[in-house]
C-alpha cells in the first residue's frame, strides 16, 4: 500500500498519515575539537524542533567511507581520531522520534585531518651538587628522540664558566649563567660531561625539545630581586620562547605571568627555573615580563631565548 503525501499539522501533531512528523534541525551538527590525529573530538548533535526519543550519528570521509558505524550517540559524545590523517570527515545524525519519523543532518567538512603533532617540549633532567670540583654529569631526558635539539641551563657559585662538551655550542653566558645548545641528539649519548671551573655548588638543567631550531637570543639581565627579561623580536609563528632564571644561592622559586607554563625548577644549592611560552599567533616583540621571586631572599638573573620551527 503506498501513502500519499504527509499533511504537517503543527509540532507535535500527527500527520494524515497517522505518524508524528519528523524532527527538523535548526541548527546543524559540529564535530569539535582539533582536526589531528590522535586528538579526542566531541561530536555536538546540533539543535532540533520537535519531540526527539534518541540520536543515532555515524562519521563519513569525503568518499562516503565509514570511519564510525552508525550507532546510539548522546550530545558531547567523544570520538578519538586515529588513522584518519588526510582524510575530511562529516558527521551524520538521526533524531528518531517513536512512532514518528526520523529527520537527519549533516554537519560541515571538518578537517583535513593533520598528522599527530609531536613538536615542542620533550622533556627535562636536572644536575645538582652542594659542592663539587666537577665534572658534572647530566642524563639526557629519558624521552628524547634522535635529532631533538638539548640545550641546558646552568647557574653555579664560582668564577667562570661551566666548560662545553664536544658538539654543543655556547649561546648565552654570564657570571655564574650559561646556555648550551646541541643542535641534533645522536640518539645513543646518554649523558654529557660538563666541566666546572673549580669547587663549586652547581645546578644544570637539560631540556630536550622536538622539531625546533635554535632562533633568537637575548642577554643575560642585571641582578634584581625581579628581573624582568629583555625585550626582543619572536623570529617566527608558533616559536617557543624560554626564559631562564637562577641564582647563585638556594630555596628560591619563581613565577612567571599567564601563558607561560614552568618546565623544570630546582631548589636545592643553586635555585634554577626554566619557563616556556608557545603559540604565537605571528612574529612580534615580547615586551619583557617580569619574573617574580616569590620565596627567598637574593636578587637573580634572567635570561631569555627562542627556539623557532626546524624546516
């Protein structure tokens, strides 16, 4: 028997055909979050007029291949990308209504899909002695891949500088501060010997970073109890600026302002915190913000330098 067309009475009313009319979307269906493998996405179902008893949704690529079978979905349910990378996605949603029809829609292109972004910061370890004549000797971070780049930071009581191992190269020093660089781990090295230049408490920190190059520096700042890092030019988009600061003495820490997350920080014998910003959104000035000590009681330097994408 075949049914002629349905007479919409109104919301909720029943047809001609004795079924309640489909929901209708008002507003469509969204796939939310970033479009990279690996990330978890929220699949928002959008909004609908009528009476609504479930939804069903299902994910397909731009060939109309099925990456999620249709199935019972609530709002906000989660969907992990994972071996989608290239692909464009839309999601499909069907609100059911019992004893009535199903109405449906699509949401827009979401993607494509990127790769799993591995970039940025790996990973620290930290070096420490009350007291020693050196060598000190500093573990790679255990996460660290061949080719990332290592720099450390270092702060200690002498006179002069910490040596530089084979390979790395001096980038910012100072009485009693320095930054070393080494531009591409061999993946087999598993700690560097860094020597001092006599019986000294010493502090270094090895930061291993992904996917970055060596970009700008700054100087070293003069000793205040609030050292405020030097102003200077982000040499490129989404580059990571780290800002040093230590002092020759113990039991001080140190905050930075919003946007910046602190990566390593040590207390003991020489007081050392490494902190990083990222996602800039173009090439600018950084206007110097202020570290500020908050425990303690002796002035500290400040340093601050730039990692930009590696091509």
């Amino acid at each position: 028997m075949t049914l002629g067309p349905s007479i919409v009475l109104g919301v909720g009313a029943r047809t001609m055909t004795g079924f309640l009319p489909a929901p209708v979307n008002i507003s469509a269906p969204e796939i939310v979050g970033t479009p990279r493998d690996g990330q978890t996405v929220t699949l928002d179902l959008g909004l609908w007029e009528g009476d609504v008893t479930s939804f069903e949704a299902a994910i397909y690529d731009e060939s109309d291949n099925v990456i999620l079978a249709r199935q019972s979905v609530t709002n906000d349910s989660e969907f992990l990308l994972e071996d989608v990378v290239g692909l464009t996605l839309t999601l499909r949603v069907w609100a059911l209504l019992t004893g009535g029809f199903t109405g449906t829609a699509d949401s827009d292109p979401f993607g494509p899909i990127l790769p799993i972004d591995d970039s940025g910061f790996v990973g620290t370890t930290t070096a420490t002695s009350a007291s020693t004549a050196g060598p000190v000797s500093v573990s790679v971070p255990v996460d660290a891949e061949a080719g990332d780049l290592l720099f450390v930071y270092s702060t200690s009581a002498a006179a002069g500088e910490i040596g530089t191992p084979a390979g790395w190269t001096d980038r910012l020093t100072g009485s009693g501060h320095a930054v070393r660089t080494l531009a591409s781990w061999d993946g087999t090295t598993s700690s560097y010997d860094f020597t001092l230049p006599g019986a000294t408490a010493v502090t270094i920190v090895m930061v291993a970073v992904r996917g970055y190059s060596w970009g700008a520096i700054s100087t070293i700042s003069g000793l205040t109890a609030n050292p405020v890092p030097p102003t200077f030019s982000v040499p490129a988009n989404d580059s990571l600026v780290y800002t040093c600061v230590g002092a020759t003495t113990s039991t001080l820490d140190y905050s930075m302002p919003s946007g910046w997350t602190r990566r390593a920080y040590q207390g003991a014998n020489r007081s050392v915190a490494v902190f990083e910003r990222d996602a800039f959104a173009a090439s600018g000035s950084l206007a110097g913000e202020t570290v500020t000590r908050t425990s303690g009681a002796v002035n500290s330097r400040a340093l601050q330098f730039s990692l930009t994408p590696a091509p």
